[in-house]
C-alpha cells in the first residue's frame, strides 16, 4: 500500500464533519441524486465515502512512518472551540497560530467546486469562519432504513473505521 501524499506527515483530519457515518454517507447521495441515477449514486457513494481509506491513512502514518497522527474530530473539536483545536493543530504541526486562520473571505475558491453539493456547497462559499455549534446526534435524524440496501451496508461498514478513528481523536479538554 503506498501514500505518496502523506510523506512525512503527522497529522490526519477526520473529512466528515457530522458524528456518524449515516449522515454523511446519506448527505453525499442525496446531492448526487441530482445528476446521477439511484443506482450509480449507491454504487458510487459505496466507493468513496472514504472511512476505510482514512483509517489506512491513520495506519499507514502510524506503521510505515512511525508517526502517531493527530485525529480532529470536526464537532468534538473544531466547530465546539474552533481557536483551541486550530493552536493544538498548529502546535503539533510545528507552525505558528495566527488568528487569521480562524477567519476567511466569502466567496468562491479558485479550482474548488462541486456542482452537486448544491446549498452546502453555497453555504461554505458564503461563509467567513467557523460557526460554533452543539454538537448533537445527527444520525437519529436519518431514517437509514429508507435508502437502498448499498447505501446502508456503507453506512454499516463505514461506522467500524470511524468509531476507531473517533477513539483516537483529539479530546476537546486535552
């Protein structure tokens, strides 16, 4: 197994930024429904939700590179005290902490869009920093039930490797 991307790196953030896999494996599918059938959307959701793939990552930086990364969950850390988990990244990372990390131009980004994210993807382009907020379990919003069988065996085989990553994160009192 080879990650090329990750040479001589310590730090892994966790890409989801809901507490459960149910809500973002779902999130994902529904904004691909816009452009692609029911079925391709499962089959192409089922391949990159990418919870496996970060929990290569966060083994293969550990094993291969000797290195024990740092996890960020997005609602434990970052969105519950958005000043505090950036110093923490920023000191394990080895570079300074400037305040203006905390805060940003609205407006598009130069080579970054995603046609189907739709009012997120509005959303994050209108923003100007991170938005605090309570966390709570998103996933008892999501009836999983009502999605096709691929999109809940993903869900069901992406909880495994979030859980462990989750286990690792950075706790927001540490």
């Amino acid at each position: 197994m080879s990650f090329p991307y990750t040479k001589d790196c310590k730090c892994k953030k966790l890409k989801e930024p809901d507490p459960f896999p149910a809500h973002t494996v779902t999130s994902l599918y529904r904004c691909l429904l816009a452009e692609q059938t029911e079925n391709e959307a499962a089959i192409y959701v089922s391949k990159t939700a990418g919870y496996h793939e970060l929990w290569e990552t966060y083994q293969y930086i550990r094993d291969v590179k000797g290195q024990t990364p740092m996890v960020i969950d997005s609602d434990d850390n970052l969105l519950y005290d958005p000043a505090t988990t950036m110093k923490k990244f920023c000191d394990f990372a080895g570079f300074e902490f400037k305040e203006s990390m905390l805060h940003w131009k609205p407006g598009p980004v130069e080579g970054w869009s995603w046609p189907f994210a739709g009012d997120w993807y509005s959303s994050v382009m209108n923003s100007s920093g991170f938005v605090t907020h309570e966390v709570h379990d998103k996933a008892s919003q999501v009836d999983v039930g009502s999605y096709p069988e691929l999109i809940q065996k993903t869900i069901r085989d992406s909880e495994l490797y979030y859980e462990k990553l989750y286990n690792l994160r950075t706790k927001p009192s540490s």
